[in-house]
C-alpha cells in the first residue's frame, strides 16, 4: 500500500515549512523562543480540540512512557532547531537538519542488528549528494558561521532521528487522537520548561499577533506531523521514513521563496530533483521487482495451472 508512505511524505512536508514560518515571525520582532512556544501552545490546543471531537472515550495514559519521551524529542527537535535559526541561514539549517536521513538509517541498524539493504544505501548517497545544491550551499563562504551553529543544527537533526525512532513504536490500545494529545502536551511542558512560557500570560501571544504565526506552527510543526507519523511510521519502517522524509528540504527551499523572496538558482532546482529522485528510488524498484515476480509467476501459472489452483 501507497498510503502509509504518503502520509510520512506528508508529515515530512509539513517540517518543511517550519523553519520560514520562524524566520517570518523573527522579521516581525518576536524571537525563535518565543515562535517556538507558541507554537507547542497553540499546537496543544488544537489537538485537545480533536481530542474532544473525534474520542468518545476516556483519555488512556496506557504506554504512558513512550508517549513522554516522544513529547520530549518533539519539544526538544524544534527548541534545538529553533536555536540553530538564530546562528544559521534557513537554508543551511535545514541541511543540517537533513542529516537525520542517515542518522535515522543508523539508529535504524542499530536497534535492527541489521545492515540497510543496498536498495537503501543507494538513495541515501543519492539524497547527500543532492542536499548541498538543493540548499544553495555551493560557492558560499561557511568560514563566518559560528560554531554553535553547527552544533545546534545536528543536534536538531539527532533529536529528529530520536522523535521518528519513538514514532515508529506503536502504542497498542491507544488510538490517535490519544496519542496526539498526549505527546503535544508533554512537548507544550519541554517547551514551557526552557523557552518563553511568560508570552502566554503577558500579553505577546495574543495582543501582539504572535497567535497567528503559533497557529501555523503549531498545525504544521506539531498536530500534522506527530498525527501521521504516529499512523505510518510503524508500518513504514524507521529507515524508509527516513528516506521519505527527504521531501523535507525540497519543501523547506519552495516555501523561503515564495514567503521569504529568496532566489532559487538552476543548481538548486538540480539538487531537488536529484533529492527527488533519491525518495522516489526504493519505490520504484519495489515496484518493479513486485512487477516482475508478478509476471514470472503468470508465465509459471500458464504452463502449470496445478500451481494456480494449489495459489487459490
């Protein structure tokens, strides 16, 4: 099935968006922290909302644990992510958050005590290959970013590998509006705990306007991606999620063009359809090889319909 992988290409997307939302509120005088937070705020509300819509029963707090934890890597990849956007570019950024690929692939081996198939491998050096074209990286001086730029930028993308890690492991007899609610208000207290809770009370997020940039956080930097990764990770796989979730940067680059006026080169353009071409690889193989033991088995069953009946 095809659904399962759209909605993490979905989920995916919706990050995307994340960084240029910032970006806009901190050109409207608000800081990351204070972005950050009303982003986990509103995002909070809006699940409690769904919540109370779509679950007719009582909260379940059954796999309470897992739930905590993916609050926290929730919470900390945009507080960590936050951080990096006020030492980086939110081009570079996102490179640097684009790491989680192979560092989810690893967490992935690791917890699997298996190596990645070569079908794997080989989109994943096809997506590196396209990240720093994709981002606009080539021919830029990297000599004046500061050095804990670097630092915040892949610590996002290891509490991103973390946050899809915890995703993956379903909650059994909990459904998803549970689940959601559950993990947004453990990452609304991470949140709370080291950004800008005060805005909540003095009067920033409401009378000021900063509710309008939480909102869209809080939908595509919370609700939307924790919802589906919570359905299609699972049954997607850590290391495929990873792959899928490529989509990111190329979104990440559409999106600052459009709201931020940033110029997008021919080399870019190149770089995301080689990062196109890379998520699209393990499908189309899988497709293919699908495909053909389809056919051989058709062309077995011809010559043999004792084989079609015993299949039946």
């Amino acid at each position: 099935m095809y659904i399962y992988p759209l909605l993490v290409v979905i989920a995916a997307s919706s990050y995307g968006v994340v960084s240029t939302i910032i970006k806009l509120a901190m050109q409207s005088g608000f800081s990351a922290s204070e972005a950050v937070t009303s982003q986990f705020f509103i995002g909070f509300c809006i699940a409690v909302c769904i919540f109370l819509v779509t679950n007719r029963t009582k909260l379940s707090f059954k796999g309470v644990k897992l739930l905590i934890l993916a609050g926290v890597f929730t919470g900390l990849t945009n507080i960590v992510y936050g951080h990096s956007l006020n030492y980086l570019p939110a081009s570079l950024a996102v490179v640097l958050l684009f790491q989680f690929t192979w560092i989810g692939m690893l967490i992935s081996c690791i917890t699997k005590r298996q190596l990645p198939s070569r079908m794997e491998l080989i989109s994943l050096i096809i997506l590196i290959v396209g990240t720093i074209p994709a981002a606009g990286l080539i021919d830029v001086d990297l000599s004046q970013i500061p050095f804990q730029g670097w630092l915040w930028g892949l610590a996002a993308a290891i509490c991103y590998s973390l946050f899809l890690y915890v995703n993956g492991k379903a909650t059994e007899n909990m459904n998803t509006s549970n689940r959601l609610v559950l993990v947004s208000f453990f990452a609304f207290m991470m949140s709370a705990a080291f950004q800008s809770p005060e805005i909540i009370w003095n009067g920033t997020l409401f009378s000021e306007g900063l509710w309008m940039y939480g909102l869209a956080l809080g939908l595509f930097g919370l609700v939307i991606p924790v919802f589906l990764f919570s359905i299609s990770v699972p049954k997607v796989g850590l290391g495929m999620s990873s792959i899928l979730s490529a989509i990111e940067l190329p979104i990440a680059v559409m999106v600052s063009v459009i709201l931020l006026s940033e110029t997008v080169t021919s080399l870019q353009i190149a770089g995301i359809v080689i990062i196109l071409l890379g998520m699209s690889l393990p499908t189309m193989l899988n497709r293919n090889i699908f495909r053909g033991k389809n056919k051989a088995f058709k062309t077995v069953s011809k010559h043999d319909p004792h084989l079609l009946k015993k299949s039946s």
